[in-house]
C-alpha cells in the first residue's frame, strides 16, 4: 500500500512540476468571482491582503456596501489600501436609480484612474457585476479599461450574475456556489463574519 501511495504521489508531483515549468507568462491576472453563495467580497478582500502582505500596493473600490461598517475597509487603509466607496448602501434599499448611476458614475470615474494607475499593483472592484447589470455603468467602457490597464497590473471583480463578457475576459473565474446559508433559518448578518 505505501509503494502504490508513494507511486501515485510521485506521478501527481511530476505533472505538477511539469505545468509549473511551462508556466512562463507574467503579467497582470483579471479574476472574476462570481455566483449565488457567500463568500465572494471576503475572497477578493483575502487577495488584497495576501497582496498586502508581499508588499504590493492595492486599492479597493466597493460598489453597492457603502453604508455599512466593513471589518476589511477598517484594517486594509490602516495597511495603506486605498479605498473608494460608492457610499450609496443596496440598491434595494435606496430604489432611486437615477442617485445610484450618478453615485456609481463618480466611483467609475476614480476607477478609471485607478485602472490607470501604475502604481497599484492590484485593483478591487468589490460588487461591480451589479453595476454593469444594472446599467449604470457601460460594458464596453468597462472592457475597454479592463483591457488598456498596465500590463501588470491585477484585477478582481466580485459580484453576482457577472456579464459573459467580463466571464470571457478574464483570466480566472470562480463561482461560489450557496449549499447552506444561516440566514436563510433565520440566523441574522453578524458583525465580524457577514461583514
């Protein structure tokens, strides 16, 4: 039994070691995260703070949860992370879509400079599916500084229902998937751990 483990180990390592070989490209990765379960903004903001961490300089910007207190907003700025903050809450709440797109508008546009920026090593864009969903913010406009940023520069897009072509874009797509979920029995959002 241990030479058949040690046989099969050696075998999964020799694959393993052959892709790591032939990955030679470096450059900036574009990830999307997306799907119905829980877990999405906490993965990208655990990317920024990996990011963080090896000391890369990374910049956050929060569509839609502007409203409320984020654990990760409050220790990342405190590690230098810069933040733009759409500030306007769930659009199920404000119903006023004209204040939304103005408000996405605006994050969109400090967006753009981020996405511009050569500096920033890796960009957040923390619920931005739903803008594009929603209309407030063009796709083509998205694609296009998707597609012009600095070459190594790393790119995250969390959100719900993301657009074919963003999926189509970018480089690395997980989609969490909701198995389970506490509030669904009832268990309300608590501080720490939903946000």
């Amino acid at each position: 039994m241990t030479d058949n483990h040690k046989q099969r180990m050696q075998k999964l390592k020799d694959k393993v070691d052959e892709r790591i070989e032939s990955a030679t490209e470096e450059r900036g990765l574009l990830i999307v995260i997306t799907g119905n379960g829980k877990g999405k903004s906490t993965s990208g903001f655990g990317t920024v703070a990996r990011a963080v961490g090896h000391g890369l300089n990374a910049a956050v910007v929060q569509f839609i949860k502007g409203t409320w207190a984020c654990g990760e907003r409050q220790l990342l700025e405190n590690a230098g992370v810069k933040f733009e903050v759409m500030g306007t809450g769930f659009t199920w709440n404000t119903q006023d879509k004209e204040k939304d797109t103005i408000a996405a508008q605006k994050s969109w546009s400090k967006t753009k400079d981020l996405l511009q920026d050569k500096s920033i090593d890796v960009v957040l864009l923390d619920e931005l599916t739903y803008m594009v969903a929603y209309k407030y913010i063009e796709l083509a406009d998205v694609l296009s500084a998707l597609k012009n940023r600095p070459i190594n520069q790393h790119v995250i897009i969390t959100g719900r229902g993301c657009h074919r072509e963003l999926i189509e874009l970018a480089d690395t797509v997980s989609e969490v998937q909701s198995v389970k979920h506490a509030f669904d029995n009832g268990v309300k959002a608590q501080k720490g751990i939903d946000w």
